[in-house]
C-alpha cells in the first residue's frame, strides 16, 4: 500500500479522510520539518518512500522534480482550494487509486480529471 507525506498545505480534514481509508499518511505539520523547502519536502518524500500530496503547483514541474526520482507526487488543482473540495477531491482520487499508475509518476487531479505524467527525458 502507498504510504503519502501530506505537505503543510493539506487540511486536517483531508488528512482524516486518508487516514479513514487506511493510508499511512505523514503530515510534515506534524513533524520538526515545517517551513522545509520545496526541495527538502522531496528529499524526505524520498527518504520516506512516500507519495507528496500537495496543493504546491511548483511540484508539477517535472524538470525540478522529476517524478522517477520520487516515490510519486500528487498535486490537487482546484480553485476555490477550500477543505471541502480538497477533501472531495482526494477521496475520489483515493477510490480509484492504483498503485502502480501513481508510483515515480506526477499525479494532477482535479474535480473533472487526473492526469499522470512520467518524465520528459
């Protein structure tokens, strides 16, 4: 099963949903690691083999972060970025999660879509 680092962005209830799916799920909130850099959140990602669960557009640069050096970056793309559609949105993202689409790859999921990117190179 994925284990997800949730990055200070994500909201507590959003949090509990994962967790009520039965997700190991680390919230850097949570840890000595809040206010770590961007590039810190991945080097811990990686450290931790878990999947980032972010709001951070900046993780869907794909030349800065690649995702085969990651366990997997999910990015939720939604305007308002309000708990309740965040939270809609990862739970639906969490019933039809497979795996094996999400590890090393860039997950953006929005209300309407998930796209899924591997590396350019």
């Amino acid at each position: 099963m994925l284990r997800f680092l949730a990055d200070e962005n994500i909201f507590p209830s959003t949090l509990q949903i994962i967790r009520s799916k039965g997700y190991d799920v680390l919230d850097i909130k949570e840890t000595n690691f809040s206010g770590i850099t961007d590039a810190e959140v991945i080097q811990l990602a990686q450290k931790e083999d878990r999947v980032l669960l972010t709001l951070d557009r900046h993780f869907t640069n794909i030349f800065l972060f690649p995702p085969s050096q990651t366990p997997g970056i999910v990015v939720v793309r939604v305007k308002p970025a309000v708990p309740a559609k965040v939270d809609a949105i990862v739970a639906q993202f969490l019933e039809h999660l497979k795996p094996e689409e999400v590890r090393g790859a860039l997950s953006i999921i929005s209300e309407r879509w998930t796209r899924t990117f591997r590396d350019a190179l």
